[in-house]
C-alpha cells in the first residue's frame, strides 16, 4: 500500500515495521513529529516518550538498548550537542539491541540558531551515518540502521535535513517484524567507562571503524547509477534529488551511507569519468575525505556551505564549473522580486507572553533571552529580547553579565517553563550557589509552544496520553535556594512591572514566575472579544505597539490624518492587554449591539 | 513543466489553509497515479508569517523544491503574498490570486506599509492573472470557511487533473459533516 509521507512521517512508520520498541526525543524542528507519530500511531508497540532534553533522551534510550529493546533517540541539529556528552562514550560501549540517534539538520536554519552539519558527529564518533534522500528511504534506512547497529556493535546516526523531514513523498508501507533480544547482563568491560576499560574499548571502535569501511564498499546503501563519463557525482541527501534533476545524464553515486566512505568505491568511480564533483550541502564532509585519499575532485568551489541547497544553486554552480551553459537556467528564473513588506511570526493574540514583554519595556532592562515563542519578543515591535545563544543559555548570560559588573542597565533573564527544565535548572543552582542577586523571570505557559505543543515534566500529562506527577516551578526554585519567589498574572501589566521593578532593586536573587497557560496549546482558550472606540481613541498608536495581529490601522484617522485602530473581533481573545496600554481608555469590551 | 513535472507553488500566511490545500492537491495527484512531492516550512499556522509549499507531480519528481521562475500554477491565498512570490511564475504560467489583505502588525512600527497597489502591480506584472475574492464568493455560499475549498476548485481548472478525483478527495478529507458544503465550494470555485 503506498501513502504520501513526510521524511519524518516514514521514519516513524519504520520505527515500527523494524522492530522498534523505545523512543524517546526532546521537541524540535524539524524533529518533532517522529515522537509525535509513533505516539499517535504505534503506541500499542512502540513506547513512546517526551525527555527533558536531548541528553536524557539518548542517555533512556541507551539504557533500552542495553536492556534489549531497539531504540531510537531522536533530536535536532543542535539537539546532538546537547545529546554529545553521552554520545561521545557510547561509542566505545557500543549497544545492546540496536540504537539510533536521529539527528535532523536544518540547513538555512529555517527554524534553529546555527545550520550545524551533523555528518561531522559521525567522523568525530567514529560510528556510522545513514542519509535518506526521501521519504521511502527515510523508512526503510531505519531497518538498515538497527541491522548495522546490531551487526557491528555501535551507535548509528540517521540523519535528515529539513527538506527531508518535511517533505512528503510516495512511500510503500510494510508489515512489522521483530527481533528478539534478551535483557541487561553483567559485563564491565563494555559498559563501565573507566580508563582501565575504556582504553580497550577505543581499540574496538577502531578496529570497528575498518570493518565499517569493507561493508560500505559491499553495502547496497551506496549505489552508481551510470550514464554519460564526462561528469560523476558524489552526492546523497536531497542533495542527491537536486543533482539529479540538475543534471540527469550525469553519472551519479549517491552515498546512502554518509561515513564511512567507500573509498575505494569512489576511487573507481572518479577512475571512470572526467570530472569529479561532489554536491553536498554545508561542510565539504564528502570532498575532503576523498581529496585526503588523493583522488581529484572538486566541490565547495562550485556549490557553497552556506545555506541549503536547491536546483537553482547546483545549475548555477554547473554553469560556473563548465559543465552546463547559462542557457540552462529558465527564463524566468532571474526574475526580480517585488519588494513587498517583510511578515514575520508574531506572538499569537492573547499570548501571556506579551504581557511580560510590556511589563520589560516599561521596567527598562536588558532582557537575556532564551528558546522558545518568547525569543519572537526580540522583533519589532517588542524589540524586548537581547540575547539568545542556545537551550538555558538566559540564566548564565544574566549572571555574567552581573558579574562582569560594568553594565549600569540593570539585566534580567527570560527562559520557558520547558526551557528551564531543559538546561536552566542547573543554571539557576549555579547562580545561586555563587551568589547572584539578579532576577530570572520563568514564563511558564504550561507547555512546549514552539514547536507545536508538546507535554513536559511540568504539564502533568505525557506524550502517550496519561497523566502523571508535575514538576512544581515554585518549589523547585526555592529549593535551589532562592528565596524570593513570586508569581505574576503576566496579563495584568501593572502587577508585573511592579513585580519586575521591586525584584530588580532587591539585593538578593529572586524568581519571577507568570501564571497564564498558552492560549492555543492544550486547548484554545478564547473570553469575549475587546473593541476600540474610535470616538474616544487618539490614534496615539500605543496598541499597534503590543504587535497583536489582532489590532490593525483602521479606515478613521484623527485630525492629523493618523490612523485610528480596530480590533478583529473574530481573533481577539479578550486578554485586555491593549486596553491596559491604552492611553486614553479607548478599549474596552465588545457590546454586543 | 520542464521534463514532464507540473509545478504548483501555494503561498499566503498562516493559519490561511495554505498547508491543508497543498495536501489535498497532493493526494489528487496521488489517486491520478502520479509520482509527488510537497515540500514547506512548518510553524506558522498560529503566528501569521510566510507560508509557501511547493508541489510537484508527475511520472518521477526529483527535488521537492520548484526551482527558481519554474512554478507553472501559483496560488496566492493572500494578496501582498502573490505579489512577494511573483517572479517564480513561470513564462506562460497561471497566476490565481485570492483578494484578501491580512495586514501583518509589522507595520505598527511605521516603518513598513501593507503595498497599497498590489492588484496593480500584479496586473501589470501578469496581465492575465485572476483574481478572485474567495471571501466574497464563501460569504454567497454562506460560510467563510469555505474560502480554501473554492479556491482549489478556481485552481483545479488550471491543472490536468481529473474532476472526479478531486471530488473523492475533498470529500474525504473535508473534516467531518462539511462533505457536501465543500463539494459544492469546490464545484462553484471551478466554475468562475
């Protein structure tokens, strides 16, 4: 039977026809629904979890694999470095049933805050990479991964990008099959990590590599298709679709497996057309391991590591090497853009967050930032937001900054209640321990936003459905030794900059914790509609200023001609934000005449 | 169409539909038997930003991405939208515009105006662009909501795809009750 899937979609989907038993992920784009879908689509054979963050993700899904259940970890990008600490060691312990970290990248950083090449992780590892280049694959190198990590003892990475992952494409679905595996036992040698062991053990993973290295240049996952000699192209990924269509008569190996090389595969193939290319999108992974082995070949040159890549750029990078003449391109594909107002993503009408972010302005401080829909406060109109490097990195910024001690502004932290589980939790002991006296300020809306909504360890309920015990924010904080705590309506803006200003001026660290849900996520949460007077209201503009897509320039001006607001009622949810900010009370509830 | 792939890129904003429409499109050309790839960028259905998706079909696509001024049918949900994405139309392509203008709060910052003249500009542009006012036409039917259904009957004109088919699809996948209100969009959007 064959369905039209999402590189994200399929893997689940393979997840469950090869055996898998264990998966557990942190949300992230363009990640997310793999957990999503086997949690929704396979719970009955597969479990299925949402970690804390990427670390514990592959940290339970190595205890799985040791314990004889096939196992997937699956992250971002950037999800592998939180993830590397136990990564880096596990290669030496190699698995029990088989192990997958799925790392999916996101060049053009669509939606992260680097375009990271994790093929990279597979070399600095020394475990292998599968790279599917569509959906079908992205299903079927699941069964292949398991297999090779069972077969040679070792983590394996899966990694998609984001054209993968969300992509859809035609794929042929099967039945499921398992493999039976036996529990934990007792071997030290393999699984505990102190010198003595692990000295021994970087010797295997050495000797593995070598053997990695025959089976690719057997492995079926790297296959030629032939064609006219005067071009070969090394590639895989959707790099791989792109040079194909660039460039159909080309000769082409596409690497399924992306590390090892089989090198002597690739020596012969060079040996047999003109000219070498590789089209691989980011880092020159591929090129400079097969100019290393001294074989001629070009790349970077022609197809740049910045950005994804597309047809356009691969036809333009031929055209540059040569090989095809400018009359390749359409037309029309020079055509000049149309400037058109840029419209970025905004906090939804009614976010609390936004409540927070006028409190801010209003407080005058520089703001750290962190992940998560709050860091979209950083554009304008809000322009609240001044920092934001990686998960939980808020904490630590404000508590620099702090101690640096020449910045007369006073600076304060702003993370989410998932973020804060995350990696800020440990963050904040460290502050505390080494005395701040800032003030770190959780929004806690109760839920992973960003990335479409996902349960945490504060949400009391998990992925597959059942609830469960909620971390408490306010205990925990006080715990960690802070002892002023409090908790703010982030829709009542008086209260939170009162809060904000108090907090600031005292000697001492304090947390600031808001109390309004997501007004989408679990549920949407909409109370009658507000509505300006035009009457009464200046056209002053402070409302337009809140960035609520719900309030627009409307046809009225005043006598200077400015134009005078409204409110869609059919979006509004009532927060009451804007009549807060309202000058000249001019906002009020929508009556119903 | 180059090498036998017809190109259909969607745009407009989020939480407009642009997403499910290129879904249902996708999933005619599927039950037409075709080889079909659709490719976007998640996350803006709730935020308001840009939201494109390209779909490709035919005997074997290749890259899920249109290349660059090869779109052969662009469907713009949202006016500022068909004009931002213009120029990937391709020579003796069809552009369908939807007339509704989702003013985005950028422009509280005074620094950036909604294009007061897009119509005109698209017109000049692509002189046989349609532009249809899918609200209007949703309001006639008495259901706002129907605003994508009739769009994708509009656009169902433009492409070689059977009508039957499309029926069957948006019947099972008009969410659930409405099967026969959005037959009946789609129907109407087809035959303006």
């Amino acid at each position: 039977m064959e369905m039209l899937l999402s590189g994200n979609e399929a893997l689940a989907r393979g997840v469950y026809e090869y055996g898998g038993e264990f998966a557990s992920a942190y949300p992230g784009t363009p990640s997310t629904e793999i957990l999503q879908t086997i949690g929704r689509f396979f719970k009955d054979d597969v479990y299925a979890e949402w970690a804390i963050n990427e670390k514990v993700a592959l940290e339970v899904a190595v205890g799985a694999s040791y314990g004889g259940a096939r196992a997937i970890a699956a992250m971002k990008h950037v999800g592998v470095n939180v993830a590397a600490d136990p990564l880096m060691s596990l290669t030496y312990t190699g698995v029990g049933a088989g192990l997958i970290l799925v790392s999916a990248d996101d060049p053009s950083l669509h939606s992260s805050q680097n375009e990271q090449d994790n093929r990279c992780y597979g070399k600095f590892a020394s475990i292998p990479v599968l790279e599917p280049s569509d959906s079908q694959e992205a299903k079927d190198f699941v069964g292949a991964a398991f297999e090779i990590s069972e077969r040679f003892d070792t983590p394996v990475m899966l990694r998609l990008t984001t054209r993968i992952s969300h992509s859809k494409g035609i794929v042929t679905i099967g039945e499921r099959t398992t493999v039976e595996h036996g529990g934990f036992e007792r071997n030290i040698e393999k699984y505990v990590m102190v010198p003595a062991h692990a000295t021994k053990r970087h010797k295997v993973v050495i000797e593995r590599l070598e053997r990695l290295k025959e089976f690719a240049e057997e492995s079926y996952l790297n296959t030629i298709e032939w064609n006219e000699r005067k071009v070969g192209i090394v590639t895989g990924s959707i790099a791989y679709q792109h040079a194909k269509e660039t460039l159909p008569t080309a000769s082409i190996l596409k690497l399924g497996l992306g590390y090892p090389l089989p090198m002597k595969k690739i020596a012969d193939f060079a040996s047999k057309v003109d000219r070498l290319f590789v089209v691989e999108e980011l880092e020159p992974f591929y090129e400079e391991q097969i100019a290393a082995a001294g074989i001629a070949v070009e790349g970077k040159k022609y197809f740049s590591n910045y950005l994804e890549l597309n047809v356009d750029r691969v036809r333009e990078g031929f055209i540059e090497a040569g090989v095809l003449d400018a009359s390749a391109k359409a037309s029309t594909a020079a055509a000049e853009p149309e400037e058109v107002l840029p419209r970025p993503p905004v906090l939804c009408s009614g976010c609390p967050h936004r409540g927070m972010m006028i409190a801010l302005r209003n407080a005058k401080v520089f703001t750290t930032g962190d992940i998560g829909c709050y860091t979209l406060g950083a554009l304008p109109p809000l322009s609240q937001i001044d920092t934001c490097l990686c998960m939980g990195a808020s904490i630590g910024h404000t508590f620099g900054i702090e101690k640096a001690g020449k910045t007369e502004k006073p600076v304060v932290a702003l993370i989410g209640d998932s973020t804060f589980l995350h990696s800020g939790i440990t963050s904040l002991a460290s502050a505390v321990y080494n005395k701040t006296t800032s003030t770190y300020i959780i929004v806690d809306n109760r839920i992973t936003a960003m990335t479409g909504g996902q349960d945490h360890p504060g949400t009391s309920r998990t992925l597959m459905g059942e609830k469960t015990h909620a971390v408490d924010l306010v205990q925990l904080c006080k715990a960690l030794g802070v002892e002023h705590v409090r908790v703010v309506d982030p829709y009542d803006i008086e209260e939170t900059t009162n809060a904000l200003r108090e907090e600031i001026a005292r000697e001492a660290p304090s947390v600031i914790i808001t109390n309004r849900p997501c007004m989408l996520f679990p549920k949407k949460i909409r109370q009658a509609p507000y509505a300006v007077d035009t009457a009464v209201c200046t056209a002053c503009g402070a409302c337009f200023r809140v960035g609520c897509p719900s309030i627009s320039a409307s046809d009225e001006t005043n006598e200077k001609g400015r134009p005078k607001a409204q409110i869609d009622p059919t979006t509004c949810t009532g927060c009451t934000i804007c009549a807060q900010v309202c000058p000249a009370d001019a906002i009020g509830p929508l009556s119903s005449e | 169409m180059r090498n036998g792939t017809t190109n259909v890129l969607i745009v407009g904003v989020g939480g407009q539909g642009v997403i499910l429409a290129s879904e249902m499109l996708s999933e005619v050309a599927l039950r037409s038997g075709l080889d079909v790839k659709k490719s976007e960028v998640h996350g803006m259905s709730q935020r308001g930003g840009v939201v494109t998706s390209h779909v490709r079909f035919g005997t074997k696509v290749d890259s899920p991405l249109i290349p660059g001024g090869e779109a052969d049918v662009i469907l713009g949900f949202e006016l500022a939208e068909s004009l931002r994405w213009i120029h990937e139309l391709a020579e003796g392509g069809q552009l369908i515009v939807n007339s509704q203008r989702l003013v985005p709060p950028i422009t509280a910052t005074g620094k950036f105006s909604y294009p007061a003249d897009a119509t005109r500009r698209i017109k000049s542009r692509v002189p046989k662009a349609k532009v249809i006012d899918a609200i209007g036409i949703a309001t006639e039917l008495g259901n706002p909501k129907l605003v994508n259904t009739i769009l994708l009957g509009f656009l169902s004109k433009s492409l070689d795809l059977d009508e039957k088919v499309w029926l069957e699809v948006i019947e099972k996948m008009a969410p659930k009750g409405t099967a026969e209100i959005n037959r009946t969009a789609f129907l109407e959007g087809r035959s303006r």
